[in-house]
C-alpha cells in the first residue's frame, strides 16, 4: 500500500539520511550495539506501554507528557528550558510517561535531552524523532530510552517491519503513529506493537481536528492500546476521548507554555 509523505516529512526525512551519515562517520553501529547492550544489562527498559495501562486500569488518564523546546511552526515554547525540571514535574502532576524531542535541526531536540529527563523521574521515556534507520533504533536504547516513535506516513511497510521488530528485541515498547485510514492499514499489517498513535494534525495542512481519533477508533483491533496525539488543550477536550473510550494522551505544546507543566497536566486531567 502506498502512502503520500507529506512535504514537510519529506524535507525532515532527507535531512534525516545526512544526519545518520554523519553519526555513522563518528560512531560506528558496532560502538551502539556495544552500548546498547551496555544499557540493557545495567539500565534496563521500564516498561512503557506497561505504565500507560497501569494508569488506566486506575480509571486514570495515561498521559504521556512531552519535553519539546521547540516546534517548526511554533518556534521556540519555553524558554529556559530544563529537561530534568520539566521531568520532575510531569512525574509529580501524574503523567505515565515522558515523550522527548531528540531532532535538532527542526525542534531544537538532543539525545542529551532524553537522558537528562529519563534521570531526574522512574517515568518510562519515548525517544520521539523521526526515525527511519536501524541506526537511530540502537542509538534509542543506547541512550536509554524505553520506547521509540514509527511515523507510518514517512515509512514503507517493509521498514515498519524491521524497526518495530528491532525495537522489541532491545525491549523496547514502539508507537506507531497514524493520522489516515491508509497509514492505519499499514500500521496494522506490519507492525506487532501494542501502541497505535493517531495524530489528530494533518501532517499535510497542520490542521488540528479531534475527529481524526473519532474516525479511525473503530478499525484499531481491541488489542491495540490507542494513543490520540495532538489538539488536546481542554477538560471537555479530555472527556469527549475519555467519553469514547480513549484513555491515552500524548500532550505537548498545551503543558510546555505552562509555569508550571505539572500542574497543568494535573489540572487538565483531574
């Protein structure tokens, strides 16, 4: 099945390729395994989508709340921006997990920014980039994170395959991220993962639209825990998910504009 990538993706992705070169130049994949192996053994995996069912199964809202400096169309959103205060925040408000930027050229990210969060909680941590290469999968858990983000609309199915699989042999937990019927389908045929991401963004207008999770629910296998990505900045916005049997969150931008992002997210989600 064939999926269109969006412009922007485009862009990112090819960006991306010149980047994986560059690392690969200073650190071989043999040095990351050697690594990844390293954090397995002595800083193991903390069960990501184990937590966000943990909190369900409380009747609470699984959230995971994002550490994001900046955005391409936002700029910059919090400024000073401390990973390990933000970390310690979350952890306090109630989140189940954290999502770190770790793309720097359109987010302003750093892997520095996943390890600094990931020490400062006991919260589970999703390297959120834009992954595309074996390469930034072991890079993942060789930094310590616990889970990783697959964006359909910017892979093929033979990719998703192999680095959902991959992954889940470093044990860790993938979302994978939809936000169309078509990336759904290919999601669904070739990945295992538990965790289905459905941005409420159209990747190809920015436009935000909570029905993009209303209309895609029903064809997610019961199996599948599902995670509504975006556009979530109200109480009512919460219960009209909650209301459809939506319990996962991924939060961003609503928390990262707050004096204090914990209290927001215990506020939106109380």
């Amino acid at each position: 099945m064939q999926v269109e990538t969006p412009t922007i993706l485009k862009k990112i992705v090819a960006r991306k390729y010149e980047e994986i070169a560059e690392r690969q130049a200073r650190t071989p994949f043999a040095n990351l395994e050697i690594a990844a192996a390293a954090a397995n053994a002595h800083n193991p995996t903390r069960g990501f989508a184990a937590a966000l069912r943990s909190k369900i199964a409380l009747g609470k809202a699984g959230v995971i709340a994002e550490v994001k400096k900046a955005s391409p169309s936002k700029g910059i959103l919090r400024d000073p921006f401390s990973p390990k205060d933000i970390a310690v925040s979350y952890e306090k408000g109630g989140a189940a997990c954290l999502s770190v930027l770790t793309d720097q050229d359109f987010f302003q990210g750093h892997e520095d920014y996943l390890v600094e969060a990931r020490n400062a909680c006991s919260l589970p941590v999703i390297r959120k980039d834009f992954i595309v290469d074996p390469y930034q999968v072991m890079e993942a858990r060789s930094i310590g994170a616990d889970c990783i983000l697959l964006i359909a609309a910017c892979l093929s199915g033979k990719e998703l395959r192999e680095l959902d699989q991959m992954a889940r042999d470093l044990s860790m937990d993938v979302l994978v991220e939809v936000h169309n019927r078509a990336e759904l389908e290919l999601a669904l045929e070739y990945t295992e993962t538990e965790l289905l991401g459905i941005n409420n963004r159209d990747l190809h207008t920015f436009e935000l639209s909570l029905q993009h999770t209303f209309e895609l629910m029903n064809d997610v296998p019961k199996d599948r825990l599902i995670v509504t990505e975006s556009g979530i900045h109200t109480q009512d916005d919460v219960a009209a998910m909650r209301e459809n049997n939506i319990h996962a969150f991924l939060v961003g931008e609503a928390f990262m504009k707050a004096d204090n992002p914990g209290e927001k997210l215990a506020e939106l989600f109380k």
